[in-house]
C-alpha cells in the first residue's frame, strides 16, 4: 500500500480510502457481518482511512460496532455534518455527540462540513460561531484535522478554499469530471496551497467499472493491457501527484482485493503517456450514451413518494447504452414487478430531490422523460398482468 502524508499532522494516510456510504444491504438494513470482514480485510491490508457521514442511513453505526471490536486504532476516521440541518450551536453540539456515540469513539480525525456549497453558506455557519466551535473542538483534540466536501464549480471552489485555512478537503474528480466542478483547476488550486484533496466518486457510483457501454470498454481494450475498467480510472486518479487519497465505495471482496493491488503500485508507474489516447475515446463514447449524469450517489433519497431515483435514471440510461430491451427489462424488474412501485410515475414534484443532489441535476424534469420513455402502453399491459399473476 502506497501512503500520503498530512502536513499540518505527519498522518501517513493509504492512498486508497474506504468509503463507507456503499455497503451492501440486506432486506434495507446494512449486512453487517459482511462489511465488517470487508472492512476488517481493508484494515488489514493497509487500507487505513474510512469515510462515512451523518446522513448516510446506518453507516456510522455500522463502523461503531466494528470500532467496539477493537480497530478504532488502526484507522483514521473520516466523518461529516450537514450544514443545512445546523441552525445553532446547540445543533451542532446535539450532532456532534450523536456521530461520538454511533461510532463509539471520542475523537474525530478528519471532521468535514457536508457539501459545503459557498462562501455565503460558510460565512452564515461562521456567524452562528461554528468556525469557533470547530477550533475549540480542535485544541481539545476531539477533533484533529479540518475539512470540507464540495459539489460546485471551480469558482466557488477556489473561493472557498481561500476562506479558511482547511487542512484538507473533498471533491469529486474522475476521468469524465475532469472539467466538471472542482476539476483539475480545482484540484490544482488546492495542491497549490499545499491542502490535501480526498477524491469521492473516482468511478462515479460504479459507472466507470461496471456499467460502460461496449464502445467504451473496447476503447480501453484496444491498449492490449489487460486491465478492467476500473483498473484504468483509478489509474488515471493516482497519476495525477495532486491526488493525496482516492475513496472507494468497496463492497465486494474482488473490488478490495483490485484496488488494493492497484493502490500499492508506485505512482510512477500508474500511466505513460501513450495510455492517455484510450482515455479520450472511452470519454467520447461515454458521452454518447449518457442521457442523465447521475452517479447514483443516493443523496437525493429517501423520495418522500416512494421514487426510487437513481434506479430510475440508472434504467433511462441503460436503454441508450445497452438496448431497448435490457433498459426496459430493468425497469420492470426493479421498480414495477414487486407489491410496492418505485417507478418515475410517483413523482409528485416536491423538489426535495433536487436541494440535495450535489450534481444539481433536474430531476423532476429528468423524471418526466423516464416516465415518457419507459412508461408506454406495452408496459401498462406487462404491469397490468403482473398485478393480476403475482396479486400485487
């Protein structure tokens, strides 16, 4: 395993970080026996920073029972605050105590604030005396380093970075996003000022590794060098000497053992320069096909009507990359054919989706074309008979 090392502290951090939003579950809840020897396989290996979040459903927990095991130690523990959920310090004091007591713990090392979108939302926390309150919370040494992920454009971004003096941040950065958001502007603008960047979404939600259309795996192919998908994204990622940590939302035991093997190459010999010819035609072929960029990040659920939004999208996209009928087909699978739909139909307009998603998609509209799309007279029929066969 390849390390990094903090500035502001000497922690010598894995280069690859395990994001913990992703564990696999089982009947809604997390399967815990599972993540935990998937973690504990991480730890174990060299993997030694872990990333969770207060509103990801039951992952602080789920690291807290690990932790009562007795492997606080060996990791350094990454975990975030909403800023639109805090409106006082007695907020923030209620929060803070609620993560100390789910991952049973009594330090943070790397405490962020959750999507921090501008310079205006954090100068409205300074003025509730957050910046104070992390400080006071730093000297004490419940809190050790100082941060912030980010959803946004380069511009915020930058500003942002020059607001407060982080000891690092969080952005989201891969091959397709490299002019996107922060991207590499960003990211050069942060190593500049010497702040380390933890990169989230390396293979965007899965779409890099597993759900490429067969032209752009082929671009990749056409290398000879037997490398999977996500081989080559996160190759791309470590790279770049800018790139001080890579989150990898792992929940199978072959994507530990890929990224771990990848993660402990030099990074020198990550790319060369005749790699980066692949690169361009997977991202022209990726473009084709993608109709929403969803990353399935899932920060747009729970639906308050029942919509299971990024299945939704993930199907309307499937349908333009692989065929009419796979994309159909898995419509009907994953949010028709059981007692309660999930399907883009039930979308009532709230918008509630769309304050949070951090790639500011519209994803009403966005649900409209699903429905129009998936939602013809063939289904009706199939959705129909369904009901009438399996007596939803």
């Amino acid at each position: 395993m390849q390390y990094s090392t903090i500035p502001s502290s000497g922690d010598r951090v894995s280069v690859l970080g395990y994001g913990c939003m992703r564990f696999t579950r089982k009947g809604g809840a997390i399967d815990q026996e599972k993540a935990e020897r998937e973690m504990i396989y991480a730890i174990t290996h060299g993997v030694n920073y872990f990333d969770t979040a207060y509103i990801y459903p039951g992952n602080e927990a789920a690291l807290g029972k690990l932790f009562q095991k007795g492997w606080r130690s060996r990791v350094f523990l990454a975990t975030k605050i909403p800023h639109y959920k805090i409106r006082s310090l007695s907020d923030l004091e209620r929060i803070f105590a609620e993560e100390l007591s789910r991952l049973h713990t009594d330090y943070i090392d790397y405490y962020l604030m959750h999507m921090l979108p501008s310079v205006q939302t954090w100068q409205r926390l300074c003025t509730l005396g957050v910046s104070d309150w992390l400080e006071q919370k730093k000297r004490e040494g419940v809190i050790r380093h100082i941060g912030f992920s980010f959803h946004g454009g380069t511009e915020n971004f930058k500003a942002l970075i020059d607001t407060y003096p982080w000891d690092f941040c969080q952005i989201q950065y891969n091959y397709i996003d490299e002019f996107a958001q922060a991207g590499r502007a960003g990211l050069s603008y942060a190593a500049a000022r010497n702040i380390p960047i933890m990169i989230m979404e390396p293979l965007k939600g899965g779409r890099l590794a597993n759900r490429l259309s067969k032209e752009a795996v082929d671009a990749f192919a056409a290398s000879g060098k037997d490398r999977s998908p996500a081989e080559w994204a996160l190759r791309w990622l470590w790279a770049q000497k800018e790139v001080f940590l890579v989150l990898s939302g792992m929940n199978d035991l072959l994507q530990l053992e890929e990224n771990i093997r990848i993660a402990s190459l030099p990074r020198e010999e990550m790319l060369d320069a005749a790699d980066l010819p692949y690169f361009e035609r997977a991202v022209q072929a990726i473009r084709r096909d993608t109709k929403i960029d969803c990353s399935a990040c899932g920060y747009c659920m729970p639906c308050p009507a029942g919509v299971d939004i990024p299945v939704c999208f993930r199907c309307y996209n499937n349908l333009y990359a692989e065929g009419w009928y796979i994309g159909f087909k898995e419509y009907l699978m994953c949010t028709t054919l059981k007692p309660t739909l999930t399907t883009a139909s039930r979308c009532i307009g709230c918008g509630r989706c769309e304050q949070h998603c951090p790639q500011k998609l519209p994803i009403r509209e966005d649900l409209k074309k699903v429905r129009k799309k998936m939602e013809t007279p063939l289904y009706k029929i199939i959705r129909g008979g369904a009901k009438l066969l399996y007596k939803f």
